[in-house]
C-alpha cells in the first residue's frame, strides 16, 4: 500500500470510527439532532465495511473503497433480514451498538496492521526553509488555479441549480416532461457542467477531483430537480416501499401474507432499522435523496469498471458520465432494485478486478477447442506486483459470498442477472474463485425455497408461464409499454432509441477493443444480464432491468468509440482547437436528451407537499378497515398502513366500458363502494397520458360521486378527497325501487 493509500485508509478508518461514536451516542440517547438521519445513512454505508477492507492490507485502494461500501450495506442488509424473520430480534437500537462497537474495537487493530515504514520520496535540500515561495502571492495567481476555477464552476452550477428547482413549477409537466417548463436557470447549470467535465476530460492531465465533483452535481441536477422542487420523493412505487418500512418498524415482523415483495425483506428491514437510528417518523425523507446517493456510492465502482475495461483514466471518467447520462431507467429510486445494483456493480467490479490483475495462462492447441481449454483455466493469484495470499483470498471470497447473500435475500431479479456472469466468467476461464457460482446459485436457490415461499407458493404458475417466453417477455417490454396519448408513444421511441445508441456505441467500442485480453469476459458480461429474458417478465420490466444490468459495462465500451472519434478529431488542426466544444456539444445533447426521456412520467409520477399531507391527513382520518379508492395507483397514499385501511383503483383494470360508466359502477356496487376516494392532479395526468381519458376527468368523477352520496371534505390545490355520507331511509326506499325496475 502506498503512503497516499495509507494515508487514505486511515482517513476512512477515522471518519467511520467518528460515525460510529457519533450513532451511538445519538441513538442511545434518543437526541434529537438536526442531521441524525444522514449520519444514519453514513454509518449504514461505511461500517462495518471500512476497517474490514481496510485489514485485506490490499495494495489498491480503489478497490478497497468498493470493498468498505459494499460489505457495509451487505451487513446491513443480512442483519435486517434476520432481525425481521427471526421472532424477538427486531432491535435496530442493539444492531447499531453491535456494528458501532465492532468498528471501534477493529479500528486501532486495523492501524496497527497498516504498514507505516513505506518510504516517501526526499525532500530537497532547502525546500522546507522558504515555504512561502511555493505559494502564490495573490488572489490573482490562486485563481488561475485549474482545480480551484473548475470547482468554482461547479459550485456556480449548483447555485444555478438551486435556483431553478425554486423556480420550477412541477404541475404544469405534460406530455413532454420537464423539456418546456425548465427554467432557463436549470439550462445554464447543466451548460456550466458539461463545459467543465469536457474542459477536465481534455486536459493534458486528467483532474478527478474536478471530475467527480461536475459527475455528482450533473447526478443532482438531472435526478433530483423535481423532487426539491416539489419538497418530496416521486415515484408511487418508493411510497410503497415507505408503508412497508413503517409496517416492520411498527411490529418488527414481515406481512409476507400480504404482499410478496416482503418475502425479500433485506431492504426494507435495513430500511426500517435506519428510520429508527435516523429518529425519523418513517422512510419518506429518504425518498428525494435516493437517486443521488445510488449513484455517488455505485461511482468508484463504476469508474474502476470503465478504468479496467478502457484502460484509461479519461475514458473512465467519460464512461461515468455516460453511465449517468443514458440513466432514464429510474430504477435508482429508494427501493431494493436500486440498493442490489449499487451491490450487483461491486460484485463485478470486484471479480473484474481480480481477473484484470491476474496472470492468465494462454490458451493453446487447436483453435476450435479454445473454448473447452478456456473453462480448465485457472487464473493466478489477483493483486498485479502484490498478489493476495492464501488468506486474503479467503477472506475476499467470504466477503463476496456475504454481498451476494445480501442481493439474494433483497430482490429476486438481480441474483438472476448475477449468476449468469459468474458462470460466464466460469467458462471464460476468467474466475479464480471457481465455487463461486455454485455457491451463488445454492444460496439463491435455497432462499427462494424457503424464504420466498409465500411468494412462489401463490404465484408458481405465473413464474413458470414466463420461462421461455422470450418474444412475449420482450413485446411485453417494449411495444405493450407503448400506450396512451399518440404523442406520448412517439415520445417513448426516444427511450428505446437512447437504449439503441448506447448498445451501437458499444458495440462498436467492443470491435474496437477485441484485441484486448478481457474482450471476450466483457462481452459475456454485457450480454449476461439478457438471459433473463427467458426466465421472467417481471411484469412488462424486465426489458429495462436487463438494460440497467448491462450498463456498467456498456458505458465504458460506449467510452471507448467516443474516445476513438475524439482522437480522429483531435488529430484534424481545423477541429482540434475547437476539442471541448465539441465534446461538451456532445455531452450537453446527452444530458438534454435525459432530461426529456428520464421525465417524460413527472406530470403522473412527481409528489408534492400538497399531496403527501393530504395522504397523511386521510389516513389519519380513516378508521381501521376503511376502503379507499383512488384514480390511480400513483402518489403518496401509496403508502397507507398495511392492516389499517384497503387502497384500490376507482376504475377497474377489467372494465370495459366507457370512463364514466366504469366509475358509475364503482360508486354503485353497494358491495365494494370504497368509504373515501382520493384523487389528485397526478392521477389526472396519469388516466390521460396513459389511457387517453380527458383532461380533468377527476372533475368529472368529484361531480358524479356528489350524486352518489359522496361529499368534498377536504380540497387542496393538487388534492381531493371525499367521503360517503350515511344512508338515509329516502335513499334505501329509493335503491330497494331502482333494483325491483331493473
């Protein structure tokens, strides 16, 4: 380990320590102090991972950061899960003064284990007497700084940035997103960012600071712009996830009888337990940051994949911002999906590492046998000039079964996806630690056996009429997603054609690169993740997840075309000087392109303040056992209470007639009429954009639902709700007559 790795790891090692201290303090004491939460978010993401990576004593201590992330969030996840199916274990007080209290006992052991004799390079005879003359003089000569102007830029970026999401008005999103309601304010932040990460890409010497200071705030700004302006997180599904939270928060137990998603509960226990340690009332703060924090944890990751793979430091850094831009998924939001890709990326950079740092035996005889010869290779020892031994082996293969165990038990896609790259790099030959895969598959295996039997147990069926359905699973995907207003449709194309470019560009990069010794491994990782096509559809998505599983390889053979064509310019005197124009054209058509397809869903999908209270303020409202109805499954009521209150759809996915007859049937049936219904402009959005249902058709069922013996109890500018008044003795007369004409 070198003395700036060292000097880095014992920076880690106090910073987790700090955190851990600080938690425990603050939990055992019940002090409630403005930034609870994000140390609990800190604490989750950094201990015990970091003086357990820290003790592997690797020499590169990039791939350590990776280690402390992943094994961090891993425990974290192992140990929700075991507090929730275990009976009388749920204690996230005891989990945190556990996990704290290790961290602080590895942490001097760790020190102690770090070899501080590394020699620095010698000072110059004299260097030290003058100290002043290395410095500059003037204000004027600090600000020709490089790194200081480039992170001035950015800091004016997001002052930029910040101003827009005041100015942004969420509510008027149409058909088109955030394209023509942006502020001019958000433009220039965004034009500010890709000026400096061009500028930073073309220097003669690359500037990371600078770089991964404009990726993150370019993150913020395409990711998180409407969800500050609209002071909460979007996305109903994230809602979902927020009364899960609080159910196992609330009882520390699982409602796997209710919903199957609480047959992987990793996420959600982990979840519930940093509501407790944060001092939150639920998991709802969490929402407007999640995208962000995804995507900061997954970026050593993702440049050391781009960094192996393109064998450049610039191209890794453009790969990153590649990876960010092409990101219209929005499968980062808080959830188990986005918390098992941040450990699925660790898990292949990781493995990529090893086999990259690795001596691979050559492949010799008949060509035609190559691929047989392959599979009986055994890489040698990871680790470049400082192999691991015997014993950091081991205990990397531990940590990376622990990381896996925690994927397998917090979402049922992702360990698809995985072992289909393990044992591709099984066959590549590509894999030291053999067993891996089959031990992968075996715990995968055995937990949806046993741990996610409420949810195969109902639904084998289903799970089976999926397998090799591979053209129904991809028009599922694809054109069954088409729907709704015609020049929404339109606009969908752009997403498949964005999709499209990223898969030429690097299909390209890879042509480019074959004569690379990994070129084969990073093809059958890139093409890995496609089998899942034959296993599920997961409900019309599993186009999009393969997609997102493939990009962090995509992105840096994207990377890698680019760099070719950046090279072809650079090398033409009349473009040449026009280089970081260019370049930042590029990247400003890519992130203005984001921003179109990533928020072509804000006009259904954003949450307000307005929306979240008048949820809240239902649910509070309604007694235990009450049905409410909603237009659409979109928003905040999402969230309500599992056991207290039932949620349904207003307008049945079954029915078959006109809007206002099926909502006439729904305020009808005398069986099922709901007790509130609750309905709000996103909802409006939603039955038009998507179902081609006219603009303020919520209106029109607020005026049918007051002939029904509904009434308005409460309105908001982006909300009402109404509640069914009690059966008068005129009104039984009336129906009792009504049923006897018919």
């Amino acid at each position: 380990m070198s003395a700036a790795a060292r000097r880095l790891a014992i920076l880690g090692l106090a910073v987790a320590a700090l955190l851990s201290l600080t938690v425990l303090i603050l939990d055992l004491g019940d002090i409630d102090l403005p930034g609870r939460a994000p140390l609990a978010v800190a604490f989750m993401t950094l201990v015990p991972g970091t003086p357990i990576a820290v003790a592997l004593r690797l020499a590169d201590i990039r791939i350590t950061v990776v280690l402390a992330v992943s094994v961090s969030i891993a425990v974290a996840l192992l140990a929700g899960t075991a507090m929730s199916v275990v009976d009388g274990w749920w204690q996230p007080s005891a989990y945190a003064s556990l996990i704290g209290g290790l961290d602080l006992a590895m942490t001097p052991m760790v020190l102690v284990l770090l070899d501080p004799g590394i020699p620095t390079r010698p000072t110059a005879a004299g260097a030290d007497s003058a100290p002043g003359r290395r410095r500059a003089s003037s204000m004027t000569s600090l600000l020709k700084q490089p790194r200081l102007l480039g992170l001035a830029s950015v800091g004016m970026a997001l002052g930029l940035w910040v101003l827009a999401c005041r100015q942004l008005d969420a509510s008027r999103a149409g058909v088109y997103g955030l394209l023509p309601i942006a502020p001019l304010s958000y433009w220039l932040a965004l034009l500010v960012l890709v000026a400096v990460a061009a500028w930073s890409l073309l220097r003669s010497r690359v500037d990371q600071v600078v770089l991964a200071a404009a990726a993150i705030a370019l993150a913020g700004c395409l990711y998180l712009t409407v969800s500050i302006a609209d002071g909460a997180g979007g996305l109903g599904a994230g809602w979902v996830h927020v009364g899960f939270i609080d159910f196992i928060d609330r009882t520390g137990d699982l409602a796997t009888g209710v919903d199957a998603r609480f047959s992987w509960p990793g996420f959600l226990a982990a979840a519930a337990a940093m509501v407790d340690l944060g001092g939150l009332h639920d998991a709802s703060p969490f929402l407007i940051a999640a995208p962000l924090y995804y995507c900061v944890v997954a970026m050593p990751a993702t440049w050391l994949i781009g960094r192996i793979i393109t064998g450049s430091i610039r191209l890794a850094w453009l790969a990153v911002l590649l990876q960010i831009g092409f990101n219209w998924y929005q499968q980062d939001y808080f959830s188990s999906q986005g918390t098992a890709f941040v450990l699925y990326t660790a898990v292949l950079t990781i493995l990529l590492w090893a086999v990259s740092t690795a001596e691979l035996p050559p492949i010799r005889g008949r060509r035609e046998l190559h691929w047989l010869r392959a599979m009986q290779r055994i890489p040698g020892r990871p680790g470049g000039d400082h192999p691991l031994g015997p014993g950091q082996l081991l205990v990397l293969e531990l940590l990376l079964v622990a990381v896996i165990g925690a994927i397998v038990v917090s979402h049922q896609l992702t360990p698809i996806a995985l072992i289909a790259g393990l044992f591709w790099l099984l066959l590549a030959g590509a894999l030291r630690l053999r067993t891996l895969p089959l031990v992968t598959l075996a715990v995968f295996t055995g937990w949806f056996s046993y741990g996610a039997q409420a949810f195969w147990s109902g639904h084998l069926a289903q799970i089976l009429g999926d397998l090799g359905q591979v053209g129904n699973t991809v028009s599922g995907g694809v054109t069954g997603r088409l729907v709704g207003d015609p020049e929404r449709q339109r606009l969908l194309l752009t997403r498949i054609a964005t999709t499209g470019v990223l898969l030429i560009l690097a299909g390209v990069g890879w042509l480019l690169a074959r004569k690379h010794r990994l070129t084969w491994v990073t093809a059958g990782l890139a093409a890995a993740p496609w089998t899942i096509l034959a296993v599920q559809s997961y409900g019309g998505e599993v186009v999009i997840r393969c997609a997102l599983y493939a990009g962090p390889i995509l992105a840096p053979l994207a990377a890698i075309t680019l760099g070719r064509l950046g090279r072809l310019v650079l090398n033409l005197p009349r473009l040449a000087k026009g280089a970081v124009p260019i370049l930042a054209g590029v990247l400003a058509v890519l992130f203005v392109g984001l921003t179109l397809t990533r928020s072509l869903n804000v006009a259904f999908e954003r949450v307000s303040t307005d929306q979240v209270s008048d949820a809240r303020w239902l649910l509070d409202q309604a007694p235990s056992g009450a049905t409410i109805a909603e237009g659409a499954a979109v928003g905040p009521l999402t969230m309500a209470g599992l056991g207290k209150v039932t949620v349904s759809d207003l307008v049945s996915a079954s029915c078959t007639y006109t809007l206002a007859q099926c909502i006439n049937l729904s305020l009808t049936d005398t069986s099922n009429r709901p007790d509130y219904i609750y309905l709000t402009l996103g909802q409006d959005a939603y039955g038009h954009l998507q179902f081609g249902w006219p603009k303020g058709w919520t209106e029109d069922v607020v005026t049918q639902a007051k002939t029904k013996r509904y009434a308005v109890v409460r309105r908001s500018a982006e909300a009402i709700i109404l509640k069914r008044q009690p059966a008068t003795s005129t009104d039984a007369t009336t129906s009792r007559s009504g049923n006897g004409g018919s």
